[in-house]
C-alpha cells in the first residue's frame, strides 16, 4: 500500500498510508492529511488513487503544489520517492508501505519515529548544512540590507499581486520558480520551471525589489 511520510522543517511529523480513492490535503481540518501552515491554503491538493498508481492534483491553491520542485500544472503521476512541497510542508510519498532496508532506524512497529531527522531520510544529504546558511540578501526596497534564511523547504518572497518568486530546498541545492508577476533572475525573466540558484544570483520581484543569493 502507498503511504505518505509527512515532514515540516526537516522533522518527520508522521506518516499516513493511502487506502482511500481521493485524499485531500489542505489547512482545514476536515481534509484527510492536515497540513497546519500558514502557506497551504484550506484545500490544497488531492491524491487521486487508480489501481496501483496514484496522483495528484492541485485544487487552485495560493502558493501551488511542486513535485520535486516543479510545479503541478494540472494532475501528475506521481512515483516512488517523488516529493511533494507544500507550503513549508514536504511529503516523501513512497509506492510501497515498505521502506528500502537502512534507509532509516524504524521502530517494532515499521514507522519512522517523529524525531528522525529527514537529513537521515534517503531524499537528503544533509551536506547543505556545512556550507554555510543560505538566505536572500535584499539589496533594494523597503526591507534592504535584511536578510531572508531559506531554512525551509520552501519559501516564498515577493508581494502577492505584483510578483512572488518561490526558493525550493532539493538535495543538489536551491531552485527558483515564478509564482506570480514578473520576476528574472540575473535579468532574464524566471517562469515557472524551477532554475537552479548559484551564489551571487539576484532574483528582482516586480521591478522593485532585488535580492541576492548567497550564504552566510
């Protein structure tokens, strides 16, 4: 049976087999996995169940649903050791309830005790965190000089209405993709294919505001 292993932050939080034809995931608590923060909206995405395969699709949400950093356009595939990015929510889906022996310590039972560390999980390497903290310097608008940590597996930055960009964490490193607006990225224009993040990019939102990759 397929099953979701659920993370916020880097800390696996539970883990949810699917045995239903349609699981939704959303804020509200009437959804089947709840996804508590602020970046998922109340309906987010469902999981639709066919035989063995399953998919997902994204109900219109704010900040949209990306599969290994790329965003659902309408229902996709999903396969074994896809990840599902949600908000500041990862989900590690896995096609079958049994996980690839020392991929992490599991307890009598086969679930990941909640505080297994996803850096132990087999999607991460944890090197990311020997390089220094990675944030988003801005260099111009209201908030220059601040810095923006991108400790989360997703961030969003920008102002809804006029250009919001989305900094994905993946094992290699950190991608890029437009949500909304006019957003480049070292003066090109970003769209929504996450692009990978070099030291010293400069992502500007809307014309207005600048902000420059780098680790600290």
């Amino acid at each position: 049976m397929p099953k979701m292993i659920i993370s916020i932050d880097g800390t696996v939080i539970g883990q949810m087999a699917l045995a239903k034809d349609r699981t939704t995931l959303g804020r509200r608590a009437y959804n089947d996995i709840v996804l508590d923060n602020l970046a998922v909206s109340g309906e987010h995405a469902v999981l639709h169940m066919r035989g063995g395969d399953v998919d997902i699709e994204d109900l219109n949400s704010t900040n949209g649903t990306y599969v290994n950093a790329t965003i659902v356009q309408k229902q996709q595939r999903l396969k074994d050791n896809d990840v599902i990015e949600i908000g500041g929510c990862r989900l590690h889906f896995r096609a079958r309830s049994s996980l690839a022996a020392g991929a992490a310590t599991r307890n009598a039972h086969g679930d990941y005790p909640a505080s297994v560390p996803l850096s132990s999980a087999p999607t991460e390497s944890g090197a990311l965190l020997e390089l220094g903290v990675p944030v988003l310097r801005v260099l111009s608008g209201a908030d220059q000089g601040q810095d923006v940590p991108l400790q989360k597996v997703v961030t969003t930055v920008g102002k809804p209405g006029v250009a919001v960009a989305v900094v994905t964490r993946r094992r290699q490193g950190y991608v890029a993709a437009t949500i909304m607006g006019g957003v480049t990225l070292n003066g090109a224009p970003l769209g929504v294919d996450a692009v990978a993040l070099q030291e010293r990019d400069v992502l500007e939102l809307g014309g207005a505001t600048r902000m420059q990759f780098m680790r600290v």
